[in-house]
C-alpha cells in the first residue's frame, strides 16, 4: 500500500499503529515526517498569487492601451479631476456665504422698509385724527389741550379700499353708528362731550336767548336738561341729550323756539 505525504485527520485516525508515528500534526491535518523533503505549500500560495497578480496587471494594462494614453498621463488626469471637485466644493462654499450675506442684507432693507412705512402711517393717523378733532373742538368751543387725548382715544383711522377713514367706536373696538345706520364722526363725538356733565366744563358756556331758551347745543336750567328745537332733529344729539338727563335723573324736554 502506498503511503500518502498527507492525510486528513479522519484518514490518520484509520491508520495503524505502526504507521500513525510516521505523521505530524500539521495545521488540522497529518504530513509524513521525512528529512530531506520540504512542504511547498506556500510555495504554491504565493504562486497562484503572483499568477493572479500577473493577469490583473495585464488586464490593467489592455485597459490603458484602449484609452491610447499612458499610465502617467492617466495619473495626471485624475489628479487634475480631484483638484476640479476640490474647486468646485470650494467656490460652493463661498457661494453659499454670498448667499447668506445677500439674505441678511434683505433682511435688513424689509425691515427698514416696514419701519418707514409703519413711520408713515402713525404720521398720516395722527394727522387725520389730530386735523379733524382740532377743527372740531374749535367749532364746538372747546379747548382742544384738554379734550384732545381723550378724542384720540375713542377713534382710531382704517383704510377701506385704499383710502383711510376716521371712525369712532366703542369700548371693544368697533366702529360707532348712529340710529340711521351711518358712522358717527369726530363732530358727533365731540357733541356728546359738548353735552356730558363730564366734559362740558372744557367747552365754553352757551348762550340763551329772549325767552330763556338755548340759541344751540343742550342747556341745563334747574332740574331740567333742555335741548334746542334744531339740534332735536339730529338723532345722535336727541339720544345723547337725553341719555345725559336720564343719566342725571332730571327731567328732559326740547325748547320751543
């Protein structure tokens, strides 16, 4: 029988006795002790590599032939390729800092903007409603540094279709109508003030005529609040004259002229 160089461990294990001495472990595995001999299994390893190398190379090397350039020049090649991409994310990085500084620079010409234009609005609100409650606490003899806050406080200026009007409203904000279903103005304002207990010391006294009747405007005599015939046909100033007598607990009436 024939001795084999190697066995496996399964096939030592089924050798006699005599013939099992012959062998070595060996990585798993059983090798016939003989001097002379080398294992060349690394040998063959390091072969089937450098043969594996070989055809790689030689594949690489069709591969540079098909392209017509040499392996310098490709080297070149992609070398100036990584340098590009490198450029490229760098001028991405300074756009993108261009980019936020132009953002903030916006930013900062909205913001501006809205303050000029909220600037010019306050102007034009205070000039309507000041304009308007001056001209008619002049005409209802009133002094305007004593009853201009609180006219400013019960009106406030909206714009309705593109044009700002001037309304006066109530304590929740909305805008005030009269029994005919029209805005009240800042005159009729300033009439209810003309005509209250609290504000009618800032405007001066009226004056009667003959017969002791009042020439305009609302009149106190005794305990009786006495309106003129004329301002009776004005709702807002019927209502008011009356709310003020009601108010009071004195008597109302409508002078005969």
């Amino acid at each position: 029988m024939a001795i084999k160089f190697k066995v496996s461990a399964t096939e030592w294990a089924s050798l006699d006795e005599g013939i099992k001495g012959l062998y070595e472990e060996k990585d798993g595995n059983y090798q016939l002790t003989v001097d002379g001999v080398e294992d060349t299994s690394g040998l063959k390893s390091a072969l089937q590599a450098e043969r594996k190398a070989r055809a790689d190379f030689e594949k690489m090397a069709k591969q540079y032939q098909g392209l017509g350039m040499t392996p310098e020049e490709i080297t070149e090649l992609v070398k100036a390729r990584e340098e590009a991409e490198r450029g490229n994310l760098e001028k991405k990085g300074e756009w993108d800092k261009l980019k936020a500084q132009l953002l903030e620079s916006h930013k900062k010409e909205i913001t501006a903007r809205e303050e000029a234009v909220q600037k010019m609005k306050s102007t034009l609100e205070s000039y309507l409603v000041d304009a308007s409650a001056t001209e008619a606490i002049a005409s209802a003899k009133g002094i305007p540094q004593l009853l201009l806050p609180h006219v400013k406080s019960a009106v406030k200026v909206v714009e309705e279709e593109g044009k700002y009007h001037v309304r006066v409203v109530d304590k929740d904000g909305s805008p005030r109508m009269n029994s005919k279903g029209e805005y009240i103005g800042i005159k009729d304002l300033v009439t209810e003030m003309r005509e209250s207990d609290v504000f009618a010391r800032a405007f001066e006294g009226n004056g009667t005529s003959g017969s002791g009747a009042p020439s305009g405007g609302t009149f106190r005599k005794g305990g009786t609040i006495i309106l003129s015939r004329d301002d009776a046909k004005d709702p807002v100033k019927y209502r008011s004259a009356k709310e003020q007598a009601q108010k009071a607990g004195v008597d109302f009436q409508i002078a005969d002229n």
